[in-house]
C-alpha cells in the first residue's frame, strides 16, 4: 500500500507550508515514515500548526568570518522561520536542534525572549568593539510570530538605545511597527534595510513562499520604509534559474519605483537537506519546469546541485550566473540604484547603561 510521506503520519494535513516532507536531520540516526498497517482504522484528520519553543539565550551575539558576507556579527531573534520559503538556505541549521529541515523548520520555531537584556551585557562588555549589527541574515526577525513574541523589538529597542548601527533583512510587514524606533536610527546613519523579493507573480510567491507577504505587499514595505526616511536596498534574491531569473529587471524597476536606493543579487542556494526538499517542492509544483530548472541551477553551480566554495556560492559560475551578473549590473546603472550603501555610523555608540550607572553630564 502507498506509505506517506517522510516524517508525516497518516492523519495530518500541512496547509500553506513550503516543502512537502519532513524526513530527519543529517544527525538524525533514525526516521520516522508513516504507512498503513492494515488496521483499516480511519485516522483522525488534524491540521499540522505552528509551535513556538521558549530558548532563554545565554549569547546574543554570533560572529562570522565568511569573506562573503559584509558583517561580522549578527543576531538571531528566532530559530525557524514560519514564511515557510522552500529554497531558504537556512532550513539545515534545524538540525542542530534535533529538527527537521522540512516542515519542522516552518512549523516548529524556538523564539529568545530577553535576548535584549543579555544584548546589552555584551554590548557593555569592555573589549567590545562596535560595528554594524546584521539581523535576518539567518531567519527572518519579523516573521508571523514576531507580532506575539516582540523578540525583533527587544532588539531594535535596545539598539536605538545605544546608538548601536544596525543592518536588517526581511520580506516581512511586521518591520512598519516598528517605525517608531527605526525612523529615528535612520536619520541618525544607523539604518538600513534590505527586503528581499523573489517574484513579482503572486501565485509562484503563494507557492515557493507560501507565508510570506505577497509581492506587492513588500513593495509597500519598501514604500512605507522609504517614506520614514529609511535606505531601503532591494535584494533580488534568490534568483531562481529557468523560474525566477526573466524578471530580475522587472523587481528592480518595481523596487525603484517603490523608493529602493539600493539592490544586490543572491542565485539560488540548495545546500545540505534543502537540495532534496527543492527538488520534491518543483516536481510536484512546477512539473513543466523542473529539469529546466536544475539544468539551469547545475550550469551555475559546477554540475552540482551546490557548490559552497567561498566567492562562488553566493552568484554561482560559468556563462549563465555571468549573464545574471551583466543583466543586473546594466539594470541598477540604468534606474540609478546603488550596490553599495553609505556605510553606518559608528563614532555615535555608547555602551548601554546599568542602573545604578553614574549619569553622564555631557
């Protein structure tokens, strides 16, 4: 008899998730697959929902060294991230928690409330030495749960505190509450925001990001961000070859129109869990496409799914991710965008006071 799918049992329905199956992390020594055992029992339909774990963090800051990446440090504010994107490139770090990179990673998030205050003690401790603090480099800090948990919020209340310099990434609404606390940062040099839009088609985006906002709502974002005075940076990312990459002009002129001062380009990544769960989601959601598609993603990346080596995995290699590249750069020079942003001020930061703290005169 037909069994279901990796890690799903029978009697539960995923609804608006991304990927399809839920198979065990990489260190994971056993799976789980559901089958019919002959019972003929009928099972109790229930709707698989999202779960929200409390981690109380003992470090708020994590530190990187990628010579791809232009920020040192960052933090994450959740664990999972509920738009449930079935290309995201972070869904393999759910299994360090003994989660699935599949529907787990959507459905069963851990947020960090009071990761503001153990923020502050590192950002008081005497060998710290500020740069600009990248947020939503992992997951994404204004994720649907966000609205319930604050976390992002303890963040930026903290960061607008200090004078702290601050980078944010999202494709996330939630961001607009929080105007209150970033047009200020702004006006100052502390800001700046990148939101990321895959698509300009709403049903592809309900498809490969089904609990995302919708295209045009994100340029709404970047509208209302704009009109707060924020340096909004479009981030075409990722580029999805043979499904996505046609309109790579078309997000740019858009995200100009909407007030974007800045763009930037990511092609697709499918490292570790994500590569399957990629090619399960196309067959079964982009039948037509598929071997395109990964023919397409191959050519970039060596004749592999992926290729990690530093100073390819972010764009690729060969004809195709150089055409990307040609097309993106002769894009942004035409609307007037920028790759590169003013760099955040940092000579304005000062250590978080305690209470009890001496006041400053001047």
């Amino acid at each position: 008899m037909e069994s279901e799918r990796d890690g799903i049992l029978p009697g539960r329905r995923a609804r608006a998730r991304g990927v399809l199956s839920n198979a065990a992390g990489r260190f994971e020594r056993h799976g789980v697959q559901g089958f019919a055992d002959g019972w003929e029992m009928v099972e109790e339909d229930r709707l698989l929902r999202t779960e929200v774990r409390v981690e109380r963090a003992r470090s708020a800051i994590t530190w990187n060294r990628s010579p791809d990446l232009p920020f040192d440090r960052s933090v994450n504010p959740y664990r999972g991230c509920e738009h449930g994107c079935v290309y995201c490139f972070a869904r393999p770090s759910h299994a360090f928690l003994n989660l699935s990179p599949g529907l787990d990673f959507e459905m069963k998030l851990v947020a960090r409330p009071g990761i503001g205050a153990v923020l502050e003690r590192e950002l008081r401790a005497k060998g710290y030495r500020v740069a600009p603090i990248a947020v939503g480099t992992n997951t994404d800090p204004y994720q649907p749960c966000e609205a319930e948990w604050r976390v992002m919020r303890e963040v930026v209340e903290v960061l607008a505190g200090c004078d702290h310099p601050l980078a944010i990434t999202t494709k996330g609404t939630l961001i607009e509450r929080d105007l209150d606390l970033l047009g200020p940062m702004a006006a100052k040099g502390l800001l700046r925001v990148g939101v990321s839009v895959t698509t300009l088609d709403a049903g592809l985006s309900r498809r490969m990001e089904p609990r995302a906002a919708v295209p045009a709502r994100r340029l709404e974002v970047i509208r209302r961000l704009t009109a707060a005075g924020v340096p909004v940076r479009v981030m075409v990312a990722p580029v999805v070859p043979g499904l996505t990459d046609h309109e790579l002009e078309g997000i740019l002129a858009a995200a100009r129109e909407a007030g974007a001062v800045g763009a930037t380009w990511i092609m697709l990544r499918l490292p570790l869990e994500v590569a399957g769960l990629w090619r399960e989601w196309l067959e079964a959601a982009e039948p037509g496409r598929a071997a395109k598609v990964m023919a397409r993603v191959r050519e970039a990346r060596g004749g592999k799914d992926y290729d990690a080596e530093w100073g390819k995995r972010m764009r690729g290699e060969g004809v195709f991710a150089a055409l990307i590249g040609q097309r993106f750069a002769k894009a942004v020079a035409r609307l007037g965008l920028e790759e590169a942003l003013p760099a955040l001020r940092c000579d304005l930061f000062r250590p978080p006071e305690r209470a009890g703290d001496q006041l400053r005169l001047f």
